[in-house]
C-alpha cells in the first residue's frame, strides 16, 4: 500500500508542481517588484546598507585633511556665536601661517560679526586658497548669501541632502540655480587639492554629462538608482562611500589659537573649519551614526563635508571604491534569479530539513556576494532576493503541502466509496497504473488488490487485451471526453469475459487528473446501466450534502441567527487574528463596542417579534455605515461590536462612531409603525488603549458605560490605561 500510494503521489506532484514553479515565480516576482516600486522596501534597503558600512574593515586615516572643530568651550571663550571677525580673522591667520593646501570656511559670514570686520575682509581677500560658503535657496530655507567680499570662484554651498528617514546618504556636488550653476564647498576643496597635483575635472568618456576626475568616473545619482524609489535628484548627486568620522584628524579652534597645534598637521592638507558645539545644532546622520541597542550617533555638517572631500580625493588619487548601482533591468533579473532559486530549492528537495538547510546556505551566499559587492564598491540589492527567495519557497511548499493534502483526501475518499460498490471499478493516474481498485475489480480478475496496485494492464493481461485497453486510454486522456467500450478480460484462472468498460478523467480539487473505469457484464447491460446511474446520484447527492451540512454547521457556529452578523465566538477570532494582522504590519485598529439605549423599553411595550425586528434593522443600518474591510458582530440581546482593521488615525473610530449614532437616530419603521431608539458608543485603540484583545475590549466597555452614564445617544473614547488595566 504504502509503495503505490508513494508512486502516485511522486507522479502527479512532477505533473503538478511544474506548473506550480512558474505560477510561484511569477507571482512572488511581481509582488516583489510591485512592493519595491512602492518604496515600501526602501527604509530596510537602506538600514541594511548602513550596516554594510559598519560592518566594513576599518580603513586607513584620512591624512590629506583637518578638521578644525569650534567647541561648547570655545563659544564660551569668545563670548558669542557666531563668533567675532577678529576670532576668526585670528584663526585664520594662525593656520594659513603653516601653508595648508586649501582652508574651508564652513561658517556662514554674510553679515560682519564686530568687532574686527575690517582686519577679517583684508585677510580674506590675501589667503587665495580659501573657500567659503553660502547656502542656495530651497523648498525648505530661504538660503544664505555668500561673504561679500569673496569672488564666486572662492564660494561654495553647504547644502546638505539628507533621505526620508533623516539621515545622510548622498552628497551634492552641483547645483543649478536659475541660469547660475553653482559648486558645492566639499567640491571647491577638492579641486584646490588636486589642481595641485596636476587634476582637473573633464567629461567622462563613459557619459559626457558625468564627471570624471584622473580616471575615477562619479557615477550621477538618478531618482531610482540603488534601493531609492523616486526620490528628487536634482542637481547632480552621488551616492557617498562614507569614511567613519573617527579617521579624521581633528583640533579644536582653541588648541590652534594657543599654538597647541604642530604645523605638520596643516602643512599641505586641506583645512576644514566647522562648528561641533551642541548649542548650534549642526548635526546630522550618516551610516557610522548608526549603533545597537543604543540611539545614533549625531555627526557634525563640517564632518559630512570632510567625508565629501575624502570622498571625491581618495577616488582620484587612491583609486579607492566609488558606490556604483545596477541599473534597473539587471536588479529585476537578479531578482528573478532568487525567486526561481527559493522555488527550485523547495521543489527538487522534499525533506524540509534538507531544504531549510539550502535555503539557510543561499541566504548566507545571498548576504555574502551584497557584502563582497560592497567592499568592491557596488550597492546590489538585498532584501529584494532575498524576499523573493523566502516567499518562493514558502509559496511553493504551501501549495505542494494542499496538494498532497488534497491528493490524500481524494484518494482515501474514492477508495472508501467505490469498496462498496459491486461493480468492478479501477482508478489510474497518468502513467496508466492502477492505484485505487475496489474489491469487485479484484474478484473479477482473480488478483490480490496488493498484486495490482502500481502495476499496469500488460503487468497483467495477455498483450492482445493489454494493448485494447491502452489504445482506450490514450484516446481518453487525447479526447478528454468519457468513452465506452466492449472488450475481453481474462481472468486470472483463464476464463474471458466479454465485458463494456465505461472510462472517464476526474480531476479532484487539487487538480489532479485521475482515469475511473467502470466493468459491466454485456448480459446484464441495462440493469449495470441503471446501477451506475443511481450509484453516480448517489455520489453526487452525498457530496451535495456533506457540503450543505458543513455549510449549515459553519452558519451555526459563526453566525448570529437573528441579524446574520457574526456571533461572539466569530468575534473573539476575528478580534485576535486583527490584531495579529495590525501588530504584523504596525497598523493601528479600532474596535466599537454598542449597547443600544431603551431597547428594553422597546422589546416590553411592543413585544418580542419587534425587538428582533429592531435588531435587524440596526445590523443593517450598521453595516452599511462601515468599509468591507470592518467587521460587525453581535454579541448577544442588544450589544454590538464593531473592529477597524488599518484605520490611519486613532480619531477615526469617533469618525465612525458619531456616523453610527446619526444613522441609528433616525427612526425606525417596524410593520409600518416608527420606532426611535439611541445608540451608547465606547471605543478602544490598538496599541494605544492595550495591546490584546481582552484590554481592548475592558476599555470599549468601560468607556461604553461612561457614555450611558453621561446621558447615552454619545460615544466616548477609552480612558488612559490605568494600573488596573495594565494587569488585566
């Protein structure tokens, strides 16, 4: 038994799941895409780029620059901020004493800062190899002007651009700004750097819009390059291959000023002058900020612009990575590529230990090429694949496991049938073996039923019949359509019978194809006819009826007889699967709960019959004021509850609540007499009122009766969770 029933199942599952692989892919391939093209994807893209960062080989110090950070204490010692023009004219003078390559003034000098104005614009006007900044206008600030006194060659914005979750991932090198085209601070620098070592910047020969310094190409930035899903690129952006800001050397405004500084530290190397004091709040987020089981780390603007510098530098002189994307079709491909692998996976391997164990192994491959690809300086995608690979296999194990299920259920259902009927009846699957036979079948060839089980007819019969009965069956599964046809059998013991044998395909609700056969003796033709016919009711009418009483036992077991709602037993269960669903997807949910106001008053003055007409008509009105998605249940006499599956705002459930009130308020007509009634309304949300079911429903409740005891026909939302609630 178990050896055919193993055949069977390996056979039809190879017919089965070929299609199953493709249906799988595909699907759980758009999905993936669909869910991406959503930016649904991007903000765990990103996380997960971050940790790249963090997880990649400390790197050697950044020589070529110096970051000169004014402190809390160095505010305190001048005496304000932004500091004087002769703290700064000071500054300035004392690090252009040791002949830095380039000085960058990251400190907004718009307006003169007294006293010292005069002796600032005179050193400003002789250090040729200093930058300042402005701040282009934007959607967001009204941008600061540049020093007046400094030529736009000597000028650069500090405009920083920062993704959706805050964070600073991108760096912008130019900028158009009416007929303008304006160069970033970071970028000034650089150029003053390489100028002298004979650099300068030229078209790419890869892109004549892209910029290419020494033989480093500076890939631009496009709204969906990388995990980014439309996001704004204007300008010309590149994706930033961060420095930790730890490997930067660093002296504070008052180390310089009391020559506490060696000049070697400023010789030749690019000066960057910036605020650090948490007063001024200059800060931002970059990949390094990024630490576990503790907040971020905040990273000062001069220290963003420091890793610009470094950025563009190290790819010109270094050689060092840039970070390069795929571009669309090649992302979507590798996508595909993992899909098929998940499916394929769950597909050839059927021991879930052995396939847990090649998922688990494609999973550490998948992480190891993203983090390979990185060090090379090449963002691929990761959590695409690697949902694309989960939810194949995933996808493709539920639908095999139906299968089987299914396939189990049929066959044990056929054979069960069919053993009780007398006449011969066979069933084969595709490969023309038998594999369910009744015991009719078996006295009628003479064999044991474990004889044929798995076996085909030329196993068994003489090749002329064998050859009869195949040539039926080819054309059977050809026609798809029932045939009937008069041939011999000879049994066991050599006696032949001329026979009609009736054959039809069966698909069961798994899809699979089944052949059923049905013998007839030719003597007793019209009575086999007319047993079949009442043996193929009786079939049908037995199914019919297993369906109906199912059908009547779910109604009577999740509905409520009266209104047709769901009962409190199909509340509880939709309750928790809801907030299962909403604690998933970080969703918030609102449950209603209802008690109607004089219903009493109703049910004893008119009688019974138009208390239960009332009910109905208020599980009418009710539901019609809901989406499809929310759930009506009454609990029993005249309480209702109501669950907001994925409502935006907490304020919603008053939305909903105050709609249920003005349409219960407006009266009744019962057997053409009006009937008014008033509705008392107490709300609960998820998370913010509890976190189970049980809490919700205590707060719905109580708030409920605050809103009969203050008056009823009025809703109230669930108090603040008190100590008591907490412990429910």
């Amino acid at each position: 038994m178990a050896l055919w029933q193993r055949r069977f199942r390996k056979s039809l599952k190879i017919l089965r799941s070929q299609h199953a692989v493709i249906l799988t892919i595909g699907g759980v391939t758009l999905l993936v895409f669909l869910t991406r093209w959503l930016g649904l994807l991007q903000t765990w893209e990103l996380a997960l780029s971050d940790l790249l960062f963090r997880l990649r080989p400390a790197e050697s110090r950044e020589e070529r620059i110096l970051i000169v950070e004014i402190t809390e204490q160095d505010i305190q010692d001048s005496g304000t901020w932004p500091i004087s023009d002769q703290t700064l004219n000071r500054l300035l003078k004392a690090i252009d004493a040791h002949q830095p390559r380039a000085i960058g003034l990251d400190i907004y000098r718009d307006l003169p800062v007294e006293p010292g104005h005069a002796e600032l614009v005179e050193t400003l006007n002789t250090i040729d190899s200093l930058i300042g900044i402005e701040e282009v206008a934007n959607s967001s600030s009204r941008g600061v002007e540049p020093p007046p006194t400094l030529p736009p060659e000597r000028v650069g914005f500090n405009n920083v651009i920062d993704d959706s979750d805050g964070w600073v991932r991108r760096a912008l090198l130019y900028l158009h700004k009416g007929d303008e085209l304006h160069t970033s601070f970071a970028l000034r620098l650089a150029y003053l750097y390489l100028e002298a070592e004979g650099i300068t910047p030229e078209p790419s020969t890869q892109n004549p819009k892209w910029l290419q310094l020494n033989q480093r190409t500076f890939q631009r930035f496009v709204a969906n390059d990388g995990p980014y899903m439309r996001v704004d690129d204007a300008g010309y952006q590149v994706l930033l291959n961060f420095r930790d800001p730890q490997q930067f050397d660093r002296a504070s405004m008052g180390e310089v000023l009391a020559g506490q500084v060696s000049p070697e530290m400023i010789h030749d190397r690019i000066v960057v002058i910036g605020s650090r004091a948490e007063s001024v709040k200059d800060f931002f987020y970059i990949p390094h900020s990024g630490r576990i089981a503790r907040p971020p780390q905040d990273v000062a603007g001069v220290e963003i612009h420091a890793n610009i510098i470094s950025h563009v530098l190290s790819a010109a002189l270094d050689n060092r990575a840039l970070v390069w994307v795929w571009s669309e079709p090649l992302e979507w491909l590798w996508v595909v590529v993992w899909s098929t692998l998940g499916a394929m996976v769950v597909w050839r391997i059927r021991n879930p230990l052995y396939y847990s164990t090649t998922l688990l192994t494609l999973i550490m491959l998948m992480l190891g090429l993203g983090y390979g690809a990185f060090l090379g300086g090449w963002w691929i995608p990761i959590i695409p694949p690697l949902l694309a690979l989960m939810g194949s296999a995933g996808t493709l194990q539920a639908i095999l496991g139906y299968q089987e299920e299914e396939l189990k259920r049929s066959t044990e259902f056929l054979r069960s049938m069919i053993d009780n009927i007398p006449d011969p009846i066979f069933v084969k699957d595709t490969q023309f073996r038998w594999i369910i036979l009744n015991q009719a079948f078996c006295r009628f060839t003479g064999f044991p039923r474990e004889e044929l089980l798995g076996k085909t007819d030329y196993d068994v019969f003489n090749k002329a019949e064998a050859q009869v009965f195949r040539q039926e069956e080819q054309e059977l599964f050809a026609n798809k359509s029932a045939r009937e046809h008069e041939e011999e059998y000879t049994d066991r013991y050599g006696e032949t019978y001329l026979s009609a044998t009736k054959r039809s395909l069966h698909r069961d609700a798994a899809g699979n194809v089944f052949l059923v056969g049905v013998i007839r003796d030719i003597t007793e033709r019209k009575r086999v006819e007319e047993e079949l016919r009442r043996t193929t009711a009786e079939l049908t009418r037995s199914n019919r009826e297993l369906q109906n009483t199912r059908d009547r036992l779910k109604e009577m077991a999740y509905s409520d007889s009266l209104t047709g709602l769901a009962n409190r037993k199909s509340f509880h269960e939709s309750l928790r699967t809801s907030l299962d669903w909403a604690a998933e997807n970080q969703q918030l949910l609102g449950l209603l709960y209802l008690d109607l106001d004089g219903f009493k008053s109703v049910n004893d003055s008119l009688g019974h019959n138009f208390g239960d007409l009332l009910l109905k008509a208020v599980a009418g009105r009710t539901t019609n004021c809901l989406r499809d998605s929310d759930i009506v249940a009454r609990l029993g006499g005249d309480e209702f509850t109501v669950i907001l599956p994925g409502i935006k705002k907490p304020e919603d459930v008053e939305i909903v609540a105050e709609k249920i009130i003005g349409t219960l308020t407006q009266p009744f007509m019962l057997n053409d007499q009006p009937v008014s009634i008033t509705v008392s309304i107490g709300s609960s949300v998820y998370p913010d009122d509890g976190e189970t079911d049980t809490v919700l429903i205590n707060q719905a409740d109580h708030a409920m009766y605050r809103a009969k005891n203050d008056g009823r026909n009025r809703h109230h939302r669930a108090e603040p969770a008190s100590s008591s609630n907490a412990t429910v």
